[in-house]
C-alpha cells in the first residue's frame, strides 16, 4: 500500500463495542477535552469506555496521549493493544505506528505527503487533509488547531456510526450559556462528519452500536470522589502542597466543600482549606489539627511522602491521628511524575525513623476511593495513628465507571476514645496512654475541655502512661509493646480482604491490590476461558488479615501482580507474615503506564507454564 | 531527668485572681533545666502575664519545637494542653490547631535554633498568614540542648565557649517579622520582667500573629566573656527602649524626637521618644529602624510595633475584668477591637487569620 489510504494485507479488525482508539497528541493543543468528548458520546449510547489520559510533566508542547477502550462487557483496565491510532503528533508517529494492532487502523493528518516508509502494510491507512481544510475554514491559529480537534472527532463519528445528535447534545451541555462556542463547534463536527462521509470508506470494521450496557454507573475520577468522601468522612480541615498527581484532590476538596460546607445562613466557610508552603507544614497542619479535635487530612505524592517522615513517626509515637492520602506517582525522586505506580508501599508502611508500622488501606477505583476516604477518618480517629489511603495516579486522575456513591444515612462518625467533659467531670480516670480495655487503645481529650481534669503533654519522646516524660527503658517498652498491640487491633476495623475462588481446585493463587484489580478481573476471566484457574485474594488494607497467610498457606505457589521494580508488597508478605519467599511470585509492571490484561496473562501464562501447568480443558479461541 | 511533679499543696492566703485562681495553678512541673537558664525566668513572666489577665489555663494550647526552650511548655500552665512537636516544625502544628478550633488562646514557645535555623521556613510563614497566636523565642544564640553550638541568631563576631568566633551574620528576627506583616512585634529580655510580663500580656491580648523575640542567656554555653548573648553583655549594653504597663502611648512619639537623634551612640539602645526624624515616618519604619539602629549596638528591648492608647487599654482591661471564667472567645474578641483602633502605623490590619472551621 501507498502512503495515503488503502486497505492492509491483513484482514481489517472487525468488532462491535469491543476496541480500543488511541489519540496522540500535543500537549497544549486543547485535544484533551475533544478526545474526552469522544468517550463520553460512546458512554452516552449506553457503552462502557474506559479512557486514559497519558500526559506529560508539561504545558505545553511534549506529546500526549489520550486511550479510550471501548468495551461493552464493561472492563476497566487497559487491555493492552490499539485497534484506531489517531495520529495527530508527527513527533511520535513511528512509536505510535508501531502500536497498532494488525489488521487495525491509522487515522491521520495527510495535509503533507508522507513517504510509504511512514505506513505498515498490515494496517489500514485513512488520511484526512485536516490542516488543509482548517486553513481554508478559518483564519485564526488558534482556531484552526482547536476546531481540528472537534473536526477530526466529527470524521471519527462516522467513521465508527457515533450518533451526532449525542456529540451534539454534549457540545451542547459544555458550552451551555456560550453560544457564541457552541454553534462553531457543532459546525466543526459536521464538517468533519461531511468530509468523512464523501471521502473515506465508512464505516470501518470496528465501530459502535447503541446499547444499555451503562445502566446507572457514574463516571468519576479518584481524586474528586476520594475528596468527596473526606467531605462525607467529616473531614473540616485539608492542608496540601501542590504535586502530581494528587493536586486535584485538593481542589475537589475545596470545590465540594464550597458547596456541601458553606453556611447558608453567614455564608461562612464551615471547613478550612491551607496549601501550604511545603509537606512538612501541611502533615505538621493535619497532626495540629488532629490534635484538638478536627479531622484533617493531607494529600500528596511519594516525594511529598518522602518530607513528612519526620512528622509521621511524631504521629506514630505521640498517637495522633492524620489521615494522608498518597496518589502515588512514578518514583524515585522526580522520577515520571505524571505516571502511576505502585512504588511508595514500603516507604509508608514504615514511613520514619524507629520502629514504625502504619496502616496502609487499598482502593481499587473511585468508588472505593469513596468508600475508604469516609473509613480512613474512623480509622484514624478509632487508632489514633497515621492512616495512608494509598491511590495512585491511574485511580485519581483517570475517568472511572464506578457503580454510583452511596451512603448510609444512618451511619454516625466513629471518633474513637474520647473523653468527654462529664466523663472527666465524674472522676473517671484518665491516663493518655493506659490502656485500659486492652486494646493498645488509650483515651484522649481534646484541649480546652476540662479546667482541671484531663490535660495532657503531647510529645515526641519517650513517656509514661500518664504522659509523664521518662527515660526508663521498662516503660519505653511497655510502650512500645502497646502500640503493636494496638495494631492487631487495628486488624479488626480495616477492610478485608476480597478472596474469589477458582472454577476448579488449584494449587495457584494470586494476590494483587489497587489499580490492578480492575485489569486483574479480566485477565482471570481470559485464564478461565483458557481452563486456567487461579484463586485470588485482594487485599485491601496492611497491617494484613490473618485471611491473607490463611490464603497463601492453602496454595503452593502464588502470584503476587504490583506495579513497581523491588516487588514491594511480595516483601511485605514475606516479612510479615514469615513466608517463604519461594512461594510468591512477583509480576511486576512498572514502566509508569498502567498494568494491562494482555501483560498479566503473558506473565502469568509464561510462569505457569515453567510449572508444567496444562489447562484443563481446551477452549477454542 | 525524668519528670518531677510539684508538690499540690496549697497556701490558704495565696492571692487569687477574679476566677479564684492563684499564682499555682499558672505553674507546672518543676522545670529541669540549668540553674540560672534564661529560659526558667521567661517560663515565670508566663505564669505571672497569665496569673494577671485572670484566663483559665485550660483554655490555652501551648506549642513547642524541639530544644531546651521548646521544653518550657511543660513548666508553665499544667492545666494547658501542651504539644512538643519536632524541631522547627511547631507553627505548622499551632497552625493546624488554630483551624480546628477557634476559640483557645495559642501559645508557641521555640528558640533561636528552633526558629532561625531549621525552623526559618515555617516561622515565616505562620507569620505570613498572620495566624492568631502568641510567638514567643527564647533567644540565647546557641543551640543549647545539643551543647553551645552556634545558631543563626549569633552575632558575627561573637565567641563561643570553646573560642570559635562566628563569621556569618545572624539573622535579626523582629527585622524579619516586621518584614512579614506580624501585626505585633517586641523584643525583650528574660531578665527585665518588669518588661516581659507586660509585654506578653499585650501579646495575648492581640489578635493575629504577636511575636516576642526574648533575649534569653544559656547559662551553660553561652554566658562567657565574648558571647553577645550572656547575662553581663546583655546588661550592660540594654537598655529599655520603655518602661511599659502595656504601651506607650502614640503622643510619646513626640515633637522631640528629632532632637534625640543627635544622641544614639555605639552600644547604647533607645527609648522611642528618641528617634531620628525620619523614622517617624510609619510605625512599622520606624520600628524598624529601631531595631536597626539599635542592633548595629546592643539591644532595643521594649520596642513594639503595636501601640495602644492608655484609655483604651484600660478600657479593655475593665471589660476583661467583666468576664466570667471560661469566656475566653471575648478575650479574643476585645483585644481584636483594641487592634481596630489602633492601625494607625500599618497599612493594613492584620485581623486575618487563617480561615477556620
Ligand atoms: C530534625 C532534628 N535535628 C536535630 C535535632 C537535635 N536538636 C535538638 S535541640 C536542637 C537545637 C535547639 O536549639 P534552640 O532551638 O536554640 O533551643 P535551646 O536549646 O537553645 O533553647 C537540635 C539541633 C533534632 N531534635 N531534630
Ligand atoms: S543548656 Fe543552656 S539553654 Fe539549656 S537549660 Fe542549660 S542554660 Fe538553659
Ligand atoms: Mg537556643
């Protein structure tokens, strides 16, 4: 084939609701919102996407990417693979040609010739004078590099039977009010549909059909439904300093609460929101205000985890609560700060110097994220100790389908052991660090409640259960011994961990957590239908359930799937719960895009087979 | 050491405040720190600015940093919930505090290593915000728990007690709040009570962020011939700028400041009525310039940026009288208006806080 369109040697790619179209872009080139339109009129005829915003530390001018898969049996994660590539960013053209699928489509720019070395033979070529006919439509240069993004989404329309009227109706909703944007961008759509239809072979092999496979899931991301679970969680105080990825929670914090925590009646803000000058202020903010009574939180990224240590084992020791939610990033140092990973499980599980043990809890989408934002406020309060929400930029700045928010209305705050005034007023005793119902868990007042009854000094250094200052080494460990116990207390209130059970009896399991999940659900149904069976465990919360050395003493070997170099939480397996390493086996993704399908069954498939494992039975493909 | 209680027991005729409080129930445990330390006199002038504004202890939060200095909170108002947080890191956590709630008074006790060297970065930035507190430091020029080594408030050639001399310039405090819009600024020295008390009780009084810069001799490290921070240098080369109730007042700026110009001599400080002309121009300038002039010599103790009118401040002090135990929202409250009237020597009020829950 020639460098223009044409058909491939091989078969096009045929499939209905099931494919997967990547657009790539540069930064700055307002794309972002046109390929999100893209995704979310597919939504609107009632099929499930999942798209991906891949983007660089950058405003302007480094490429991006932006995946949609469209797939009506409703997976979540990347499956790996592109079926359209939309090119509209010569810098990365053979990188992203190189990505197409055989038998897929290359959708492009052919206002300028490109020699036949540009294309593969295997894939299908559509060429669209896009800069031309944005040139000869309009002569502003901004305006011809954000409507080409509107037209190339009308082409794209047709090209894959996208209703217009459903674009329409949502070009309508974003610039509800702006008329004066409103009209031009549906007149760029249709040139685009107009170009398309009179043009290019239409439609392709893949395209859409309107459906009712959305139901009422809603469409959020992480970082905006975790906020609004911290608004729900009860959360009045938010100290933050800006980083990737978890800025935006931040901000939804502000924005919810805006709107939920304004007093109708003053108008006065009911909640506070600091950013603050760095994150050793704003963990120092959190444990201050934890301290007297708010429930505060922080959210940040590994290197801002990487500040706060110092104020993290203060916490730890001084037993104060603070919640930190930790969108983890590409690591190490600036690493690749707009990527995810997995990669800060160690550095929070013993965040500080000393002896220190944190309890990490796991969401796996944004409704979780929901869900464990609201929890993670109790867990804090009821143990009196750090508590990590550990996201990731997948979870917090991705668009999820997620079933939608819900909440008990009858659910009150657990604020934990608190003493009141009365309960001081009628003599009970009160020690900050006496453990009196044998939990590890103390008492503790908030200051200013009693004239003479109850006050306490909070420190960092070694005290007794009176929190009298002491240098002696019985009472250090005394100490010490509680808060261990505290943490098998803490066991009980966490989330547990999700367990599923194969088709069949199996030696296997795997274990995974997070951002995996969602991909982790699809690999298995592959396996199964390959008569692989694998019983799973997800875990949602450290220090681990007995469940979990439960799970894997019932299996010889088990996958652990995670999504950074050094097998993190393989290690915090094997050191907690003293197993032998031989058992668990990494699968490790950690190149900052997001784990896929496809790579977890490669994986898994290889390593099985070195343990001769044949299906049980044959499924033809 | 470990931790010394105090012994309960009560004088029946100890004089009580109007809350029925004596001078007692403003201490706290016995203090563990050197005999002489400039720090134990400080705790002291707390007690006795807080025995005298008649407020429940209970109602304040006392927040420290690391270091001997940051220890003092445990031995003043052992009624107070104290919090000793990590080495230069307490406004963050007073900070915090202050958005959780309102309505107590806070009080952050730090030094010169606590503040000006690892903890510069969060003194000014509680300052900036103009978070509603008390900011007190212990000043001694050294790191004193850690055994004498030089802090970032020593002065260019002074000694240290092994004969070291310091090279680097020191970084003046009340000149860098002043510079961030702290709303009410003053130097003192732990050995002039007669100052200190006065000058802390204002500072409660105030609302927004009041910092007391207390020159305060390390008795261990740094009381030695050729420190600029011991008991005989200090001595010898303060003299109060004022001797204050709470303030002078505006009209003491006089006519005859120009004239008072004339007199500033090397190692000498000053009273306010004797500043050059051109200092007079703002408060805040002139302050400074204090400050400035001053610090090129030996100390301006006394000096303050904030000053109320005599009538006001007995006005205030008539209606804190009023107040029934526990109301410390008005407390709060009056000094906010006192504040009100006198902006008159800054361009903006600093009311503002932090937004709060
Ligand atoms: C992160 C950290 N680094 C170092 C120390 C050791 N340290 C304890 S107190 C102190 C200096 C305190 O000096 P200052 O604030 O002037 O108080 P002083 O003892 O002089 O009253 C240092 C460096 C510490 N506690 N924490
Ligand atoms: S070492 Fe210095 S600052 Fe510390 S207690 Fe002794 S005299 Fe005071
Ligand atoms: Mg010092």
């Amino acid at each position: 084939m020639q460098g223009g369109s044409g058909m491939s040697k091989v078969s096009p790619i045929r499939a209905v609701n099931d494919f997967v179209v990547k657009f790539a872009n540069v930064n700055g080139s307002g794309s972002a919102s046109a390929n999100l339109l893209f995704a979310k009129a597919i939504l609107r005829m009632g099929v499930p996407v999942a798209p991906r915003n891949i983007f660089p530390s950058n405003i302007q001018g480094l490429p991006t990417w932006f995946e949609v898969r469209v797939n009506e049996a409703g997976w979540r994660g990347r499956r790996g693979g592109v079926d359209l590539m939309v090119a509209m960013n010569p810098q990365t053209w053979d990188e992203d040609l190189k990505e197409i699928e055989p038998g897929g489509y290359l959708f492009y720019d052919s206002t300028k010739a490109l020699p036949a070395s540009k294309f593969r033979d295997d894939v299908n070529a559509i060429g669209m004078p896009l800069t031309a006919i944005c040139n000869r439509e309009y002569s502003d240069a901004r305006q011809r590099q954000l409507f080409k993004n509107i037209i190339y989404v009308g082409a794209l329309s047709t090209l894959l039977e996208i209703e217009p009227e459903t674009i329409a109706e949502l070009i309508g909703e974003q610039y509800k009010g702006k008329e004066a944007l409103l009209k031009p961008n549906v007149q760029a759509m249709h040139m685009g549909r107009a170009y398309a239809e009179n043009n290019l072979d239409w439609p392709l092999g893949v395209r859409v059909r309107r459906t009712n496979a959305v139901g009422d899931r809603i469409f959020i991301e992480g970082n905006s439904a975790a906020a609004l679970g911290c608004v729900y969680g009860g959360a009045t105080v938010c100290a933050w300093y800006p980083i990737t990825p978890s800025s935006s929670m931040a901000e939804a914090f502000a924005r919810h609460c805006k709107r939920f925590r304004t007093d109708p009646a003053s108008s006065k803000a009911r909640y506070a929101s600091v950013q603050a000058e760095d994150e050793l202020a704003s963990i120092g903010m959190v444990i201050g205000a934890s301290w007297n009574g708010a429930r505060a939180f922080t959210c940040t990224s590994g290197p801002g985890i990487s500040l706060m240590q110092e104020f993290i084992g203060l916490a730890y020791f001084a037993e104060i609560p603070a919640v930190i939610f930790d969108v983890q990033r590409g690591s190490p140092s600036t690493g690749m700060p707009t990527r995810t990973q997995q990669a800060d499980l160690l550095s929070c599980a013993y965040a500080s110097h000393g002896d220190t043990k944190h309890v990490l809890i796991f969401p796996q989408d944004p409704k979780e994220a929901f869900e464990f934002a609201a929890l993670s406020f109790d867990l804090a309060d009821r143990l009196q100790t750090p508590v990590f929400v550990m996201m990731d930029l997948d979870i917090g700045m991705q668009e999820w389908l997620c079933d939608p928010l819900a909440w008990d209305s009858r659910r009150h705050h657990d604020r934990g052991k608190v003493m009141s005034f009365q309960d001081l007023e009628s003599g009970k005793e009160f020690g900050r660090y006496l453990d009196v119902d044998g939990d590890g868990i103390a008492y503790r007042t908030y200051p200013g409640t009693h004239p003479s009854r109850g006050s306490y000094f909070t420190r960092g250094t070694t005290k007794d259960r009176y929190a009298h200052y002491t240098e002696d080494g019985a009472t250090y460990v005394d100490n010490m011994q509680r808060l261990l116990r505290k943490l098998e207390t803490a066991k009980q209130y966490l989330p547990e961990p999700v367990r599923r059970k194969a088709g069949a009896p199996t030696r296997f399991g795997a274990i995974y957590f997070g951002s995996t999940a969602p991909v982790m659900d699809e690999t298995l149904a592959a396996l199964e239908s390959q008569g692989i069976h694998l019983d799973t465990l997800r875990l949602r919360a450290f220090p681990f359930h007995d469940a979990v050395s439960d799970f894997i003493s019932e299996h010889e070997q088990v996958f652990v799937v995670e999504q950074n170099r050094d097998a993190q939480m393989r290690s915090l397996l094997i050191n907690e719960l003293v197993i032998d390493p031989g058992k668990l086996i990494p699968v490790l993704h950690y190149d900052g895009t997001p784990i896929t399908a496809r790579f977890i069954l490669r994986e898994i498939g290889e390593k099985l087979a070195m343990f001769n494992v044949t299906p049980l039975r044959k499924v033809a493909p | 050491m470990t931790y010394l209680a105090k012994p309960r027991l009560h004088h029946p005729e100890l004089p009580k405040n109007k809350l029925g409080y004596t001078h007692r129930d403003y201490e706290g445990a016995v203090s563990t720190l050197c005999a002489g330390c400039g720090h134990d006199s400080i705790s002291g002038a707390i007690i006795q600015a807080f025995f005298e504004l008649e407020l429940p202890p209970h109602r304040v939060a006392k927040l420290s940093g690391i270091g001997c200095s940051s220890k003092t909170p445990t031995y003043f108002l052992g009624n107070s919930h104290g919090f000793n947080s990590v080495h230069g890191r307490m406004p963050s956590v007073l900070t915090g505090a202050n958005l959780a709630n309102r309505d107590l008074i806070y009080l952050g006790v730090s030094g010169d290593g606590d503040s000006a060297s690892i903890g510069l970065g969060q003194f000014a930035h509680a300052l900036r915000r103009g978070v509603n507190m008390v900011y007190i430091v212990e000043n001694n020029g050294v790191y004193g728990l850690t055994k004498g080594q030089f802090s970032a408030t020593a002065d260019r050639g002074s000694k240290s007690k092994r004969g070291a001399v310091n090279n680097d310039q020191p970084i003046d405090l009340v000149l860098l709040a002043l510079q961030l819009g702290a709303s009410f600024v003053a130097r003192s020295f732990s050995g002039d009570k007669a100052q200190l008390v006065p000058l802390v009780k204002a500072a409660v009084l105030h609302r927004g962020a009041a910092f007391i810069d207390v020159i305060s001799p390390c008795v261990a490290f740094n009381n030695h011939a050729g420190s600029t921070k011991s008991y005989d240098f200090v001595r010898e080369h303060n003299q109060a700028v004022n001797r204050l109730d709470f303030m002078p007042t505006h009209s003491r700026f006089g006519a005859q400041a120009a004239q008072g110009a004339r007199r500033l001599q090397p190692g000498r400080s000053y009273r306010g009525n004797k500043l050059p002309a051109a200092a007079r121009r703002c408060g805040r300038d002139r302050h400074r310039t204090v400050v400035r002039t001053a610090r090129c010599h030996g100390f301006a103790c006394g000096t303050q940026h904030r000053r109320h009118s005599a009538q006001r401040i007995a006005r205030s002090r008539a209606r804190s009288r009023r107040r029934r135990a526990g109301e410390v929202q008005r407390v709060v409250a009056l000094s906010a208006q006192v504040l009100d009237a006198v902006t008159c020597n800054s361009s903006s009020p600093r009311t503002r806080g932090p937004r709060g829950v």
